[in-house]
C-alpha cells in the first residue's frame, strides 16, 4: 500500500456543502480510469483514523485530477477547511473502472445526488470516443444540483430531477428514467452512481427492459485493499468486497436486501 503525496491546486464549492477539490497527483493522475477512486486521510488526530474514499471526478492531463465530495460529518466537515496549497496523504488509483465495450453506440448516465461523482470522467471518455450519451441527474432542489462541466457542449442532453421541481423534472430522477425510456430510443448500455435505492430501482427497470446496467456502489470502508471486509456486498457468486471487486458492478450480479 503506497501513500501519495497530493497537492491541493483548489477547492471550490459547486453547490450547498458539495465541494470539488483538484489535486496535483501525476502518480494517479496518469493512470486513474473512470469509476476508480482514492482513499484520502482527512485529518491527522484521533477522531480521523479511518480514510475516506472519494471517486475519481475528473482526470486533467497526466498530472492532476479532481474529487467531489458532500459534507456530511466530521470527515468531509475536515476536508472541506483544508486550503490551497495543502498537502493530502492519498492511496489509490484503488478498484475498478467502468468498461465501456467497443460495440456500444448510445449510452445514458443517471445519478443520484452526489453519485455524480464519477461519471463525469466516464462522460469525458465517451464524449472522447465520440459515443452518444443523455445524463439524468436527481437532487433534492436547485441548490444542491452539481453543474455538469460538459454541460455547455452537450446541453440538450443533460436532465436535472428535483425533488420540489426547483430546477428541470419534478420528481425522483427514477422517475425521469421511466419518462426517458418513454420518449427515446433505448440506450444500449446504463452507467449509475447513487443511493442504494436509486440504483435498486434503476437496476430492475434497466432489467425489465433489457438493457444492460453497470453500477458504482458506495459502502463504508475501513481499509479500502480488501483486507477488513467491511464492504462487502452480496451477488450472485457470493459476497464480493466493494473496494477490490467493485466499486463498478454488473448490476444484473448485485442481490438486493
């Protein structure tokens, strides 16, 4: 297991307590591939033992890449005060990625909240590949929806679902799914990010369809190699360690509490 030493080049908050922070890491950055994360310590005393694992958000060039991430305890709370120009103590690239097959010619992206975090790397490289995408996006209003930063070039193609109906669809982002499926054509292939529900639900409709649905699930993690099995998840070959198996699943594999 090695420690990376990662510059902090910015910190910035894209909505309500969601921040993104974009590291000088040439080590992950020339290697990272969407949907993989990294393990970051948040604090140096006793309360911030455990690393907390952030995707990867965006990959610049060989030398930099950002995370996303919401504040939602002491962790995150750490990790938001830290300023231009600190030093993070970083392990990763760590997991696997999203594969995207040669035969695939139309996608759709759906995320739940801050599961936005790892397919905008995955939206770069299909946008890279020149491969049809839409982008769903659910939250809870306008003031914690993450701008898309492909949105200015792809803009009639990325949805926002509020649950108030502040900004785009009222409603769940499932339910902009189901509407979706209504008024287009098929996508061959769904990638997701989100709460467990969400992905529960996008999971079975993507089953009851037919179409094949690829999944990053988010678990608490103590070590983040596979060696505490604290994140293990059931499947269908038995229980699968997120942090080495995963975070990237066959949601047709994922067996559902």
């Amino acid at each position: 297991m090695v420690h990376i030493k990662a510059k902090v080049l910015a910190k910035i908050e894209v909505a309500i307590d969601i921040y993104k922070l974009r590291l000088s890491c040439p080590k992950i950055a020339a290697s990272v591939l969407p949907g993989q994360f990294v393990h970051v310590e948040c604090g140096k005393d006793r309360e911030f033992i455990l690393r907390r694992p952030f995707s990867v958000h965006r990959r610049l060039g060989g030398n930099a890449f950002e995370i996303l991430f919401q504040v939602v305890g002491k962790g995150t709370r750490a990790l938001a005060e830290i300023e231009k120009g600190d030093i993070l103590d970083v392990i990763g690239p760590l997991g696997n990625g999203f594969e995207v097959s040669d035969t695939v010619k139309n996608t759709l992206l759906i995320a739940g909240g801050i599961g936005v975090a790892p397919l905008m790397f995955l939206a770069e490289k299909l946008f890279a590949g020149k491969i049809p995408f839409d982008v769903l996006i659910g939250c809870a209003n306008c003031k914690k929806a993450v701008p898309f930063d492909l949105q200015n070039i792809i803009k009639d193609r990325v949805f926002f679902a509020t649950d108030d109906g502040s900004l785009g669809f009222k409603g769940t982002v499932t339910e902009l799914f189901l509407n979706h499926l209504k008024k287009n054509e098929k996508p061959d292939v769904i990638y997701t990010c989100g709460p467990k529900a969400m992905l529960k639900q996008v999971a079975l409709i993507a089953e009851k369809h037919g179409i094949a649905c690829f999944l990053s699930l988010e678990e608490r993690m103590a070590c983040g190699i596979g060696a505490c099995l604290s994140c293990v998840c059931k499947t269908k070959s038995g229980q699968k360690r997120v942090c080495v198996d995963g975070p990237i699943f066959d949601a047709s594999e994922i067996i559902w509490e």
